[in-house]
C-alpha cells in the first residue's frame, strides 16, 4: 500500500477552498432526478449532462475531485476524451462511488444494510486503472423516535464500511466512508445527535481493528440536523455547534478532513450550515463539502435538458461551487445569494 498517495489525495481533496462534487447517482437516482425536470434519462442523456457540470470554467478552484458512477467513469466528452482524463487535465481528481446500493437489513424492520462487497478487491483493481483515485460507499442510517437504527444496524454497517476501507487502501485508493444518517422523518436534532454519535464511535473502532489508515482516508457524514418533518427546525448555529461537538468526541485528529452530504438540505442551507462551522475558527481536521443535490439542483432547474440553456447552467453550477468555497473559510453570507456578481 502506498501511504504517501492515499495521503496526498486525501490532503488535496480538502485543499482549502475546495470540495468534492457527488455526481455518482445511480441509474434509478439520476432518472428521478431527470423526472423531475422532465427530461428523459438515457446513457446520452446522462452523458450530456455530466459533461455540461465537468466542463463549467473554473471550478477547478473550487472542485478537487468528482465522484463518479460506473457508467461515467467509462464514458467520454463530446470531443472522445474520457471523462477521468477530461478532470485530471483540469487538476480535478476522478473518484468512484463503489457500494451497491442499501437494502432492507433481513429480520430488523426499518433497518438498512449496504451491498457490494463481494468481488469488491477485483472491482477497485479495474477502477484504479481507469484512472480512480479515491472511492465512496455509502451507509444509509435510517432513524425514527424509537427504535430505529438498532445497535445491531449500526455494528453491520460500520463493520461493512471498514472492509471497504480497508480493501481500497490496499488497492491504493483512498476511502471516502460515508454514514449517512438520514434527515427524513420528524426526529429533533438531539435524536439526530443521539444516533450520529453512536454511529461515529462504532465507525471508527471497526475502522481502527480493520487496521485502516486514518491519515490516509476522508470521513463523509451528514450534518447533526432536525428531520425534515419536525416542527422544530434548529438554527444554522445550532447546528453548526452540534454537528462540531458530536464530531469532536468521535473524530480521530488524524483524519485529515471531513466532506459532508447534503442529505436534502436547500443548497442555500448546506451553504450556511457549512459556513457557520468554519466560521466558528480552526477544527483538528478540515471541514469541506461533498455535495450532490445541494450543487445540482440549481443546474438541473436552468439546464431542464436543453442546449441552450447549458451556458445559464454552467453559470448556476459555478456560482454554487464558488458560495461553498467562500463557505469553506467561513466569509459566505445569504446576502451574496443575489449579489454574488462573479456567478
Ligand atoms: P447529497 O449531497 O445529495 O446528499 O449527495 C451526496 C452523496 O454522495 C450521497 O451519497
């Protein structure tokens, strides 16, 4: 394993004042994300897309790496370069999404466990060579008011996201872990406290006896925020401060940094929240962004997949970009969603 790459990659990722795009949506989520602006998903389809994000001017000031979908990883610009070889020119580092998806945890209702290990040293192989440098999986973290996740939830998928980890580091991929507690439902932020915490504590020692590398690796957790539904919604402070102390008791100082999800926050919210944390001064390892919805929502609205809204598109996708850089040294305000005149 070569520790020296697994490292630089993961120092570049969180390179002040950079952050990762998620463009890693599956073939079901990026169809839903299509229905909704009422275009039809097809390989070309997708590919004009990701091609309109990859090629907006001057995000590589801002964007130190994509995660990418297996299909994207072997598809190619208009012009025939292939999309791992259009963002390393540009000084982007490509990455891959690896896991298969989460599905329901046999015997424990509600619960989730995540898929793709099998064949998994194979598949890392063949990523590497087409030109991979970092890997995500993602746990899916249900949670209700009760009894949801249960400790059994939690122990099966940290054990399942270390044997990932593991398995890239030694492929000389660095690993994205991403336990993602969801923020559907009407749970408050001290439930949302509650459970992130306990998933972080058991994350991290499954990580530790699978003998994975901190220093070589990037933490990607949602933000300790109410559920959607509950009639109690906290501050950005609030959150901002909750979010810093669960990471502060569970987060090994060697991790080099943090990339959040956005999890269904507005991208104006995911800005904010990301803001008010490093806003609040120095942290022992960088706080960054991995945003999926909360970079692309903006650009599905104008592009609506039409070529000649893909100039206003690139425009709503850089104006993100540049936001959530300003977020990362804690400078972003709400005033500079309408005044922002570099967008
Ligand atoms: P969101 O920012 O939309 O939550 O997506 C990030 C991601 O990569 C989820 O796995």
């Amino acid at each position: 394993m070569n520790i020296g790459e697994l490292k630089s990659v993961a120092n570049d990722i969180v390179a002040k004042p950079k952050g990762l795009l998620a463009a890693d949506e599956s073939g079901p989520t990026i169809k839903k994300r299509f229905d909704s602006i009422k275009v039809e998903s097809t390989e070309e389809s997708r590919r004009r897309y990701r091609e309109l994000l990859f090629t907006t001017e001057g995000i590589e000031r801002y964007i130190s790496g994509v995660i990418l979908y297996d299909e994207t990883l072997r598809q190619s610009s208009s012009d025939g370069t292939p999309f791992s070889n259009l963002l390393s020119s540009r000084g982007i580092i490509p990455g891959i999404k690896v896991d298969k998806g989460a599905k329901a945890l046999a015997l424990y209702s509600g619960d989730k466990i995540t898929e793709g290990l099998d064949g998994l040293r194979d598949r890392l192989a063949e990523y590497r060579q087409l030109g991979a440098r970092f890997a995500k999986w993602r746990a899916v973290i249900e949670v209700d008011e009760h009894d949801v996740p249960s400790a059994y939830a939690i122990r099966a998928n940290a054990h399942a996201l270390a044997r990932y980890a593991a398995l890239c580091q030694e492929a000389g991929l660095t690993p994205i872990v991403e336990p993602e507690v969801l923020m559907d439902g009407t749970h408050d932020i001290g439930r949302c406290e509650v459970v992130t915490s306990r998933v972080l504590e058991q994350v991290f020692a499954e990580l530790d006896a699978h003998r994975v590398l901190f220093e070589g690796m990037l933490l990607k957790p949602n933000m300790v925020i109410a559920g959607k539904k509950c009639t109690n919604q906290a501050s950005s402070q609030q959150v901002a401060e909750a979010t810093v102390r669960c990471l502060m008791r569970y987060v090994p100082a060697a991790v080099p940094g943090i990339v959040f999800l956005s999890g269904g926050q507005s991208p104006e919210d995911a800005t904010d929240h990301l803001n008010a944390m490093n806003a609040m001064g120095s942290h022992p390892w960088q706080l960054s962004f991995s945003y999926g919805r909360a970079l692309q929502e903006p650009v599905l609205e104008a592009w609506k997949g039409q070529e000649s809204n893909v100039p206003t598109a690139q425009q709503a996708f850089f104006k993100r970009c540049r936001l959530n850089g300003l977020a990362r040294e804690g400078t972003y305000n709400s005033a500079m969603e309408t005044t922002d005149s570099s967008a």
